[in-house]
C-alpha cells in the first residue's frame, strides 16, 4: 500500500485537521493523534497502522494499492467523461437577438434572427440520424442564445417532435433553458409542465442593481420581478425541475445577498442550487474576500447548495464531450457556448438540412478532443476532481499558465473547508449517511 498522491489535509483547530481524498471525494476528520500517526507513517508501515483507522483511509482513497497508477485513473476518467454517449445533448441557439442588454455580455447580437423552418426539419432528421448510428438513452435539448424564449412557437415545436421521438424509443428527454426569464410567463410554464426541465436563470444583484444591469430598453420593465415571478412560475407549474440560479457579483451584490435570498426563499432546495460567478471583466485581485466567505456562509446557512467554481466537477465541461452539438439559428455547427461570433472560423463543420447530416471537420474535431493536459494539471492534488482546463481555454492562453482556481479569492484551506460544508448540507438534503 501507499499514501495517494491527490490528497490534502489542513488544521482546522488545535486538535482537528480536515483531511481531503480528490479521488473519492472524501473526508476525514482527525485528531491530533491520528493525524501525526498518518502523517508521520511510511509506505511501508502503513499494515500497522489500527485496523479500523487503515479502513477508512483505504475506503476514502488516502491509502492505495501499490500498483495502483492514479494519474492514469484520472485521465481514464476524463476520457470515460468525454466519450461517454449514454447522453445526446444538442444545443441550439433560437436567435443570437436579445429583448435585454446587459453590460457585460461578450455576443454579438443578431437582430431579428431566429430558426428557419428548413433548419428545423434538419434538425429534427439529425435526432433520428444520431440515434441510428448510435444509439442513446438520453436526449437533452438545450436551448440557447441569445434569449432562446423569443421563438417560444420554434421551442415547442421542436420539443413536440423530441417527445413523440422519445416516447416511440423509450428515450429520457430533458428540455433545457439558459434564459433571462423574462418572458417565462405562465403559460409557456403550463406548456414545459409536461417536460423534465432543467434551467439556468441569472440575477445581477437585488433588485435595484438587477435592473440597472438587465435593461429592457423597449419596455422598460422590472426584470428582476419578472425573472423572480418566473422563478416561482416554474417552482408551482412544473414539478419535474431543477433550477441552476445564477448570481453574478461584484462587492456590491455579496452585500446584498441576503436581500436576494429573501426574495427566492421559495426555491426547493432539492431542485434548485446557486452559482456564484464573478463578473468576468471585474478583476479577482478586487473582489472583497471577506465579503465573499460571508456571502457563502449566508448562503449555507439557508441551506442553499453553493456552486462556486466547485469541485468536484464530476466531468468535463459539456461543449468537451464527443456526445454534444451546437445548432446555430443559421445551421452552423459548433461546440462551445461562450464565442463572442457564431461564424466560420469557429465552425465545426457543415448541416445538410436535406438529410439531417452533419460534415463534421474532422482534423477540427480531433483537436479538440485531443489530451493535451499541462504537467502541472496532472500532477496538481486537484486534478481527479477538476480533470483539468478545457482544452480550448488552453489553447486560447497557449503561453500563459491557467489554472481553474484562477479567481476563486480562497486559501486552499478555505476552500476546503468550503467543499465540506458543500457535502455536509447535500448529504443532509438528499439523506446521505457519510462519515467524516
């Protein structure tokens, strides 16, 4: 046997230490005794160790197999992650038009585009061309944009046929929506209540600072009460959901957290959690620590599951796996959702809409899929729960060192001490006994 190399510990107090196994994303806590005893034990001398104490360090993953070769596990799993094709997601985007305008964001807006007809035959052949050639047990069709809910009539349309499809061949289907929300208005609720509907909503801050950065500059309305009354919209009508809310924050909004958290108290807390995201073009270097931990704390507090740059992952990012594509309102192919310009120089290869298929680029495609994981990835104690930066970030900062922690503003023992509050309150929420 010998210590594994992923593994963390730190001191919590003067007789505690929090242990951290990545591998099986596991946690010990020792006392002062116990961790001396790990510590200060040789790979050799680890048989000698108590019988029950052994146990637990094998169980967690502190303790392997001689012959057990962890770097090459982890990127077993990577690559299990990424060719895995028991899902099928396709991403399409509705329109690249938007009914708000919001400061930050980095697409180029397309006036008035929107789905062709053709282009949705196309993609309605793709599903079943897909499904002969490979068959799969899931289909996620997530919608995008733009503001996907500007073509509601294109939406349902397509889900329609992806119902019917995947009743006929006893397919799981997921209707997926990143959306500002605004116009998820009850009715199109009522329609997706026949649906399992997963959504990513974002909030800019409360409800002053929200409307001041999600600007309907034609209606001039209340967006924050609109996204907030389509929140409990889908918590009432549509009861297979599960919500991802978004807050995007600068000092100002972790102030105000709480004042947000009263307004969605209603959420459920097993359908729901919260992604804390800085603002990307705020620099890590002027977010307020203090501020952060305490917003995290409050969230926890409400018993609010924090996805704030979390890991374990559990896979790669979704535009990595060879099991995905991006439909553009044109028919363009494409994998990843953050491109500022949906255009050929980022495509991926050519839609017939005659018959459904795709050319993919090949050479393309495989680069993309291509493990060039830095040394310093796959060496680093997080890697079998980060698996590494995608590779078109990497190719994007060729000569620069990037790392997925890069604006997490925590020490690592904060962090830690993060992902344990992070599984104690999952555990609690979904009834999990674990030992820590």
């Amino acid at each position: 046997m010998k210590k594994s190399n992923y593994c963390f510990d730190v001191e919590l107090n003067n007789n505690t230490y929090l242990h951290f196994s990545p591998m099986q994303n596991a946690f010990l806590l020792l006392n002062k005794p116990k961790h001396h005893s790990f510590c200060n034990t040789s790979n050799d001398q680890l048989d000698h160790l108590d019988s029950d104490f052994l146990k637990a360090l094998k169980t967690g993953g502190f303790v392997v197999d001689d012959n057990f070769n962890e770097e090459l596990e982890v990127l077993s799993r990577r690559e299990h992650s990424i060719f895995d094709d028991s899902m099928y997601n396709i991403v399409i985007n509705t329109t690249l038009d938007c009914n708000l305008s919001c400061w930050y964001c980095y697409e180029k807006k397309i006036k008035n585009s929107k789905l062709s007809n053709n282009i949705i035959d196309g993609i309605k052949k793709y599903i079943i061309n897909r499904y002969k050639n490979k068959p799969y047990q899931i289909l996620k069709i997530s919608f995008f944009g733009g503001e996907p809910l500007l073509q509601k009539d294109k939406i349902k349309e397509l889900l329609n046929y992806s119902k019917e499809f995947c009743e006929t061949n006893n397919i799981k289907l997921i209707a997926d929506f990143t959306t500002n929300a605004t116009l998820l208005d009850e009715e199109f609720a009522k329609y997706l209540s026949q649906f399992t509907c997963h959504f990513q909503i974002t909030l800019d801050g409360d409800e002053e600072y929200h409307n001041l950065t999600k600007v309907d500059k034609l209606k001039k309305s209340n967006t924050y009460r609109k996204a907030i009354s389509a929140l409990k919209n889908i918590v009432t009508i549509i009861p297979d959901h599960y919500i991802a809310l978004r807050i995007n924050f600068d000092n100002h909004i972790l102030g105000r957290i709480e004042s947000i958290l009263n307004d969605i108290d209603f959420l459920k807390r097993r359908q729901s959690y919260i992604i804390l995201k800085k603002v990307w073009q705020i620099r890590t270097k002027d977010i307020n620590p203090n501020l952060l931990k305490k917003a995290i704390a409050v969230l926890f507090e409400r018993e609010f599951l924090v996805d704030y740059y979390l890991m374990p992952k559990g896979s790669v990012c979704f535009a990595e796996r060879e099991s995905q594509v991006l439909f553009n309102y044109d028919g363009g192919i494409f994998k990843c959702t953050t491109l500022c310009n949906f255009n050929e120089e980022n495509s991926f290869g050519k839609f017939d809409v005659n018959n459904g298929k795709i050319i993919w680029n090949k050479d393309k495609l495989n680069q993309w899929f291509e493990n060039i994981q830095p040394i310093s990835c796959r060496k680093c104690n997080w890697f079998p729960v980060c698996l590494g930066i995608c590779n078109n970030q990497l190719r994007l900062h060729t000569n620069e060192e990037i790392c997925t922690f890069d604006a997490n503003n925590l020490t690592q023992k904060e962090y830690l001490i993060y992902l344990l509050n992070y599984s104690i309150l999952y555990n609690k929420l979904f009834s999990v006994k674990k030992e820590f």
